[in-house]
C-alpha cells in the first residue's frame, strides 16, 4: 500500500456535505456513523462545537512544538493552541469545518492527511484525536503517513475507542431522519488501546505515556529518530504542498501560523 495515498475511496466526500455540513452550522446533533449493518456510532457535535474540554487540555498540554491537528473538526483543539501561544494547523477536508475553525480563530487547511501538507516532516506533533485513528479505514497506513509529516523523533498524540476493539468497516454519515439519496459510504476504523499500540510498534512508533481523562483513553507516541518513512518529504517537494494564501508564513516559508 501506498504511504501517501490511501486506498481508493479513502477520503470521503461525504464529510465536505450534508449531514455534517449541517450539524457543525448547529453545533449540535444528532449525527451518526452507520455501518452497512444499520450500527449506529453517535458523534459527540456538541463537545466538538464547544470550547477544549479538561481531557482536551491534558492531551493538548503533553504537545511540543509546532502541532498539527489531523481532521481538525469545527477547530476547538486548533483555537485552544492557538490562545496558547503554540503554532498550529489544523486540517480537515470539511469546508464547514474548515470555516468554522477560522472564526473561532484556529488557522487551517482544507486537505487530507494523504495528500501534500505545509511543513511535511518538520512539525513537532500530529493530532488524531475524536476518533481520528480510523481516518482511511487503514491504522497502520494512517500511522505510517503520519511518520512522514512530524520530524524525526516527533510526536503523536492519539485518542483510541474505549473498548478493546480492532475493526475496519464501510460507514456513512446519517442524521437519523433516512432520507433518500444519503450520504455514501467510506471506509473507517475502531481501534482501542491493545490494538493501537500494536499497530503503532509495528510501525516505528514507541509509546512515551498513556492516560485517560473523562473516560477517553490516550497515548503519546513518538516515532523513533531512525526510523524514516518512506513517503518523507524527500517524495514530497515544498512546491507540492500548496498553502491558502490567507494563513501567515513563518520564515521558513511553509508552515502557518496559528493566531496570527
């Protein structure tokens, strides 16, 4: 498999559109993942849409560097960064997501982690919190691009299911309300802590510390300094990885910076 690009049908358009669209315009759900099998997964909008909550922090607070947030939502993560003082960016391929991040002062980008990034391997840490383990329906190829976009020895902080599962399935967006021409399906995954922490060592990453706060279990890994991805930004030319002309350069020319 490739380390860039994921499998076809990997970044789905549906997160660009309705329901979701609409649920982050409202702050508020209802809002679900659907499985094939009618299996619903509640999505917490309402915790997304509001500010960083104290388990936020406590991963937030473990961060160095300058970080990038990895399907950055409606931006709370990004804004609480920000208000800190860190550089940050976050990236989504939501543009509801994207917009609301930028009013409530977060800085970012709308783009898939499999494409070209601002910064490839020179941020210091990589987000994937809310569920964002299972972006592309492939752990180990999401953990193995996200080696290439943080520096050597860099970090990654990473939210796992709260039950100890490993599954990879075909989901859609879903309001609850059935209606015809719904949202299509893409490939997502569930990964809990045991499961997690075997994909991460298969693939260069070494655990430095895991906790749990408000019931959300986290860890922090860091990818080894010897170990480099074969997609590392020596693949991926500076001039490939285009930047909206609105968010501020620092003086290297090509990572933006939060709160500016």
């Amino acid at each position: 498999m490739s380390t860039v690009l994921p499998p076809a049908g990997a970044v789905p358009a549906a997160w660009a559109t309705d329901p979701y669209a609409h649920a982050l315009d409202q702050g508020r759900g209802p809002l679900f993942l659907r499985r094939k099998d009618g299996w619903l997964l509640p999505l917490d909008v309402e915790r997304w849409c509001a500010d960083a909550d104290a388990a936020d922090l406590s991963a937030l607070g473990r961060s160095e560097g300058t970080v990038i947030d990895i399907g950055c939502g409606p931006g709370r993560l990004v804004a609480a960064l920000a208000g800190r003082g860190h550089h940050a960016l976050g990236i989504d391929v939501s543009e509801a997501a994207i917009g609301r991040t930028q009013r409530i002062g977060g800085s970012a980008l709308r783009r898939s982690v499999f494409e070209p990034l601002p910064g490839e391997g020179r941020w210091g840490t990589a987000l994937l919190i809310d569920g964002n383990i299972g972006i592309g329906g492939d752990p180990r190829a999401l953990l193995r691009r996200v080696a290439a976009v943080v520096a050597p020895g860099g970090l990654l902080i990473t939210e796992a299911a709260p039950h100890d599962v490993d599954e990879r399935v075909q989901v859609r967006l879903d309001d609850g309300s059935e209606q015809l021409g719904a949202a299509p399906h893409f490939p997502w995954a569930r990964v809990g802590v045991p499961a997690l922490l075997g994909h991460a060592r298969s693939e260069g990453w070494e655990p430095v510390d895991q906790w749990e706060a408000d019931g959300r279990p986290f860890l922090a890994l860091r990818r080894d300094r010897t170990v480099r991805a074969a997609s590392q930004s020596a693949d991926t030319p500076k001039s490939a990885a285009v930047i909206n002309s609105q968010f501020p350069r620092n003086l290297s020319g090509d990572i933006p910076l939060a709160g500016s």
